[in-house]
C-alpha cells in the first residue's frame, strides 16, 4: 500500500485493524484473520504482526469450525487456518504492542474492538479501552454522509474496492476513507435529520473519538452505558434505564445470574468492577 500521511498531529500511535471472523457473536464467536496499521506520532507505519505470513495479514485458528456462510464472506475456510496459529499464543506481544495505542476501524466500535477485548479476556488479558480514544470510521461516515467500506472508498476517493472481506485491502481502505474525512470535513458542517448542526470535525484523536461514537458505553457491547452523571447504567431488560449499583443493592442475584449467563467477559468485568466497588464503598 502507498504510504500518506494523515493530516492531524497525533500525540501517540492510532492503530487501525480489522478482524475477519466464525461470526458476529461478541461472546461466542472467534477471529480467523487480523490486520493491522500503526500509524505513529512521527508519521513512519508500522504493520503487524508476522512476517512469516506476509505483510499485516495474520490467520488465526479459531480452535472451532468456521461456518460456511462466512465462509462465503470472507474466503477463510477451516483448510486455510488448520496449521495457523491460536490467538492465544500471540497474545502477550499483541497486547504489548497495542500499549500505549488508540484504536480505529470501520464499525470496530460495535464489532472489531470487542471481540478483540474479549479475546484477549479469554487468555486472562484485561484489554480496556477505558484509557484509549476509540476512532470509529464507520460511524463518522454515516454521521456525514449515510453509507459500507465500498460505498466509502468510492464516495471519498473514487476508488473501487477488489478485495472486500479480505481484512488488509478493507483496512488500507479504511485509512483512505479517514484520511479523506479529515480534509473534506475540516471546515464543513451540515444540518442532520433531526435539524441540529453537525461538525465541524475535529483535527484531534480525542475529539474523533468523541465526534464519531454513538453513545456513551460503560462496556463494550453496550450493554451498560452512563447516564448524564456517569454513574453505570443498565441498557437492557427490565432494568433498563436504572443504575447498575442500584440494582445489585436490591437484587443481587441478578449478578450471579449476569457472570453465569452467556454475556461478552468485557461486560462482565465491567459488571464485576462495579461490584467490587460497591462492596469497598
């Protein structure tokens, strides 16, 4: 891919990935391919992880059967991953090279970031992003626009997108579609569907980050989110709308009913932090 520079100033490394997976199951699924660009604060990049297997690109053994239906999405099948290594084995170094890094991708707030986390929660590796600025290309792309990776190359480069579904092309196109947000939208605001004024955008990792999301998750798979006094909020069931803290003091178990039920790890941690809390308070 042709080396750019990014037309921000960044205060430490964005790393921009993609994940091919068995799924779009957070809590039950697994990565069969990642990719990933390191963008640093002096422009250089830097691809990961092994060259072994080519340039960015690294098959993962799921340690299960890949379905066929995606399969037919991303042309990784069980034969491609047999002799691949699990994630497992590079976790350590993966997580040591992602220290330090804010994070980017198309739609990776709601899927890539995750199922990363809970990989990595799986090897017994806290992976939190509460200290990381999280840069969701996607979300910024409907905010301004309304549109897939291809519609995006297309629209902001006019370029055609070959290798869709592949995790390095759509990554490399994910960071022509950024690059391209970052000049068209500078100095430019619009009026959304509901009549408020949108942008401009900011030149700034933190305020990206905070510009492109869609909410304020206090887990990664929104089911907790914070309320307007940043207290851990519930996002689902019959508790809907109430404080977490509040919950667990009048109805504890529904904790043991949470950590043994078939939620994502990163939404029990944060369920477990909570409670951890409470017990200290």
């Amino acid at each position: 891919m042709e080396r750019f520079d990014l037309p921000i100033a960044l205060e430490r490394p964005l790393v921009f990935f993609d994940l091919e997976t068995t799924g779009t199951d957070v809590a039950t699924d697994r990565i069969v391919e990642m990719a990933f660009i390191k963008v640093m604060p002096d422009g250089q990049w830097q691809m990961r992880p092994d060259k072994a297997q080519g340039q960015g690109r690294l098959l993962i053994n799921p340690e299960m059967p890949i379905p066929a239906e995606s399969t037919a999405i991303h042309g990784i099948g069980d034969a491609e991953v047999k002799d691949a290594p699990v994630f497992s084995s590079l976790a350590a170094r993966l997580f040591r090279w992602l220290e330090g890094c804010d994070l980017a991708g198309f739609n990776s707030n709601r899927f890539d970031v995750p199922l990363l986390a809970e990989e990595f929660l799986r090897c017994n590796i806290a992976f939190k992003v509460t200290d990381r600025h999280l840069v969701d290309v996607q979300n910024i792309f409907h905010k301004m626009e309304q549109r897939t990776l291809r519609a995006a190359l297309k629209f902001y480069c006019d370029e055609d997108l070959a290798d869709a579904h592949e995790a390095l092309p759509d990554i490399e196109a994910t960071l022509k579609v950024f690059a391209e947000q970052l000049s068209r939208y500078k100095d430019r605001t619009i009026l959304d569907s509901k009549g408020d004024t949108v942008g401009p955008m900011p030149q700034d990792v933190p305020g990206i980050a905070e510009f492109g999301s869609r909410g304020r998750n206090a887990d990664l798979a929104g089911r907790f989110v914070f309320d307007d006094e940043d207290h851990v909020t519930f996002n689902f069931g019959k508790y809907r709308g109430v404080r977490l803290r509040d919950v667990l003091k009048r109805d504890p178990g529904y904790y043991g009913w949470m950590m043994n039920g078939d939620f994502p790890r990163y939404t029990k941690l944060v369920l477990k932090e909570e409670m951890d809390a409470l017990k200290s308070a």
